[in-house]
C-alpha cells in the first residue's frame, strides 16, 4: 500500500450544515466518486486561511484525502492510497 | 481528597504519528504502519505502530532496514500539519477538564487537577473521560499516568501501553518506584546507570535507600534532585507556558552535497524558522549551534554565543554561517546539517539607544504580520531561494526531505 501526493483540483458536491461542511461526491479525472465514509476532518491554518483536510473512503472502497482551500474555495485531491 | 497531595495528569499518545495515520484511514488500522519517510530515502524510522514494534521495528533504525525486517509494513513520510491540527484538538479536550494544562510537545501534556477534581466523581474517572474523548475525535488512544508530582504520573503513563491507565495513590510513590529500574527517573541516562551499575544499584528503591550525600557526590547538584525523584518527591509545579531548552530544526540532503549555496541556503532557512518561532513565543536567544553530518557519517557541531540575546533571522543566520565557516574543514560532502537556538529567554523590551535596532525590530514585525496574514512563504530571504530547485513547496514551508522530524 502506498500513498501518492497528487493535489489536483476537482469539482465536489458538498453539504454545508451548522458552520460544518461535508463533501459527497466529487469528480477527479472525468470519474465521479460517492464518499461513503468520512473518516476524519482537519484544519490546518495558512495565514488567515483554513485549509479543510477530509479524509474519506469512496464507494470504490478507495482512500482519499481532499483538501478545501477557504481562501478562494477551491477542492484538491491531496493524496490518495494505491492497494497493492 | 487529600490536601496535602496533587493531582498531576501527564498524557502521552502510544506512537503518536503512527496513531494519527491509523486513526484518519481505517484500511491502515491492524497493519503495520513506519513514519519517517519511503523505505527507498535516506533518513530513519520517526514512529512505529505497534504492529511494527511487534515486528521489531524501532524509532530511529534507518528506513533501509526497516523495509528488510517488515517488507509489508506501509511507509509513510508524515504531515507535520495533520499532527499539529490532531494536537490542537487534544489541546481542546484537556482544557474542558483544567485550565493547568502544560503541553510538553504534540503528542504529550500535563495537567494538574488539584483544584478542579472537586467537580467529577475520582481522577481515574477525568483518565476514562479524557481517553474516550480523544479516541472518539481524533481515533488515537492515548495512556494516561496519575500521580502527585510531575515525575510520577510521566512514570505511571508509561508502564501501561497501549491505552493504559495507571494511578499512584498519594503517599504510594515509594513503594510504587521501588522495584522499578532506574533509568525509568528522568535524568538517568546511560552513563548515569552505567555508574549506579558499578556500585550495585538497579532498582530506585536502592537508590532512595541510600543517604542523600552518596548521589549529591556521584551527579553534584542533579544528585539531590535524582534522590528526591527516587523517593517520590517532585515539587516542580504544571506550568501554562513553558520556556523550551532548546530549539532545533534539521533536514538531510536527498543526496550528499558541496554545493555551498545549497547548504548555506538550508542553513538560512532552519534559522529563519527557528527565529519565527523565537519571536512567535516572544524568546530570545543567547546561544547558537550548528551541526553537520558528512557523507562517511562523521559529524561536528559547534555552538558560540551571541553578543546579545537575539530573534532576529538576519543576526541569528550571519552567527549560524560563520560557525559554519569554522567547522567545516573536511573537503567531504555533507549529509545533514542542523541548527539548534539555546539559553532561551523571554523577550526583553526596552528603548534603544540607536536607530538601526528600532528599525530592525519594526522590519521583523511587519515580516510577522506578514506572515500571519498570508503564511510562512509569503516572504523568504532571496538566498533561500536556491532550494527551490531542490524541494516541492506548499504555503507552510519547503517540504523537505524528512517534512516530519523538520516541522
């Protein structure tokens, strides 16, 4: 199992609910994935800015970590975990 | 309660980094998980799950190796951001219960809860409390250790690992230490046992049996302190603030190099955050050592004070050069190198007789505000430029080779 940086920007459908923020789906290279499992969430500060970090298990039972960037509300993919 | 004894938490994370990674991704938990870096860098083993351990695996074995005792453990380089946001979130958890709270590093603090255990039913139910909140918000099981001084509940928390608990009743601390080794007292270090060895004292009940004159004689004035510890009497009070000893930041190269712009731009650069984080905590310093580490594992350090205690990046860098310049006298690449800031004090503000000083501080507080508006990277010395070539960048800093163990 390795993990692998890949930080590149994706399209996510998110619910925003009582100030938390909680992605759904998102499409990374023309594939959309549904998150079935949230595992953690995390904030890290950059400046003035928030980075949310979500760590999640797609319906593909694939690892990712998403990043959400407040300072111009951009999505990443930040790393994901290849099997093998 | 008994008033005449504390209460004193000290909480520590099993394999903090390790935990942190299981924690966040269940398809880790159960396996063997190494951070420090990928088995095919240089650079060693930072943190080791407990199903590496179980597999021999240690803090600082070299990665290399690692991979040949556990080829299938999963080798991670680390996010020193993730575990500073995972250590923010104990932060909030241990001040629900007391506001005496002294955080020691990420992964492990004291609390002193004399005053507040009055408000829940014992101290092991605060332990309980405390362990499934952590557990539940972060995934990382932490081991608890209770008892009235400092030395003791450190002691306590880690005899049980992983997810233990383990209380010294008041006036138990004797007994408690007795049949323990000795190098379980901080302060006992290798050479330290290695002479308590030759006089037949294992155990720190034989050490507090002796008469307080024979450590005083052996480790001058730490043998007074070492015989208190052994005899369970620790007065040292939980501070809110604590001033570090020490401030240190290191990376190794990803190949060994002479590249002098590429090492005096390192250089530069671990001054520069270590002067960051000197004047964050409003320190000074009056001490700075720079080490190098040549390609044949050689290494040399060297530390010389400063005319007056210092934060100043350009002052503390121009002091860390020219150590350099005098150290290095072997025409052999260089592996690592490391600059460490000591004899930290706190901050002293005073009018100055000249100008250039009073410029000099404005100049480094607009760098401050800079940087706390728009991040660390948002202004850099042209010199630390070079790097660039060398390492990816985010807004925190330049990933170095071992991100980890550099913050």
């Amino acid at each position: 199992m390795t993990f692998e940086d890949i930080f590149e920007p994706i399209e996510v459908i998110s619910h925003f609910r009582d100030g938390q923020l909680k992605p759904l789906r998102f499409k990374w290279n023309g594939r959309v994935y549904k998150i079935k499992q949230l595992n953690g969430h995390w904030v890290s500060h950059q400046g003035y800015n928030k980075q949310h970090h979500y760590s999640v298990i797609s319906d593909s039972s694939d690892y990712f970590e998403l990043q959400f960037d407040s300072s111009d509300f951009q999505w990443q993919v930040a790393r994901v975990c290849l099997d093998g | 309660m008994n008033g005449r004894f504390k209460t004193i938490f000290h909480i520590d994370a099993d394999a903090f980094f390790a935990s942190v990674e299981q924690g966040f991704n269940p398809l880790l938990r159960g396996k063997p998980v190494i951070v420090g870096g990928k088995p095919d860098q240089r650079g060693v083993v930072h943190t080791a799950s407990y199903e590496a351990r179980a597999r021999g695996i240690c803090t600082g074995m070299p990665l290399v190796k690692a991979k040949a005792l556990c080829p299938q453990a999963v080798f991670l380089k680390g996010d020193y951001e993730h575990y500073r946001a995972v250590s923010q979130i104990f932060q909030e958890i241990y001040l629900r219960f007391t506001p005496k709270v002294e955080f020691t590093s990420l992964d492990d603090a004291y609390l002193d809860l004399t005053g507040a255990l009055h408000l829940y039913p014992s101290a092991e139910w605060v332990g309980r409390a405390i362990m499934r909140e952590v557990e539940k918000r972060t995934g990382v099981s932490i081991s608890v250790g209770i008892g009235s001084g400092k030395a003791i509940a450190r002691i306590a928390s880690s005899l049980k690992k992983p997810r233990g608990l383990v209380r010294v009743p008041p006036g138990k601390e004797r007994a408690f230490l007795a049949d323990l080794p000795v190098d379980v007292l901080p302060g006992i270090g290798r050479m330290a046992k290695e002479r308590l060895t030759d006089l037949h004292i294992f155990k720190v009940g034989e050490l507090a049996a002796l008469p307080r004159l024979i450590p005083e004689q052996l480790f001058g004035k730490n043998g007074k302190t070492l015989w208190e510890l052994a005899n369970g009497i620790d007065p040292r009070e939980v501070k809110r603030r604590t001033i570090p000893r020490q401030i240190s930041r290191e990376t190794s190269f990803e190949e060994d190099t002479a590249d002098m712009r590429l090492i005096k731009g390192t250089l530069q650069y671990l001054t520069e955050r270590i002067a960051k984080k000197l004047r964050e905590q409003e320190l000074t310093c009056r001490t700075l050592a720079v080490k190098i580490r040549y390609s044949d594992f050689r290494r040399h350090a060297r530390s010389q004070s400063l005319d007056a205690p210092s934060n100043d990046a350009g002052q503390l860098f121009r002091q860390a050069e020219a150590i350099f310049d005098a150290l290095r006298l072997r025409r052999v690449r260089i592996r690592h190198v490391g600059v460490a800031a000591s004899h930290i004090e706190p901050a002293r503000y005073q009018q100055f007789l000249f100008k250039e000083s009073l410029r000099q501080e404005s100049l480094n507080s607009a760098v401050d505000e800079i940087r706390r508006r728009f991040g660390f990277m948002a202004l850099l010395p042209a010199d630390t430029l070079e790097l660039r070539c060398k390492y990816r960048m985010d807004r925190h800093g330049y990933i170095l080779h071992n991100p980890a163990l550099t913050r």
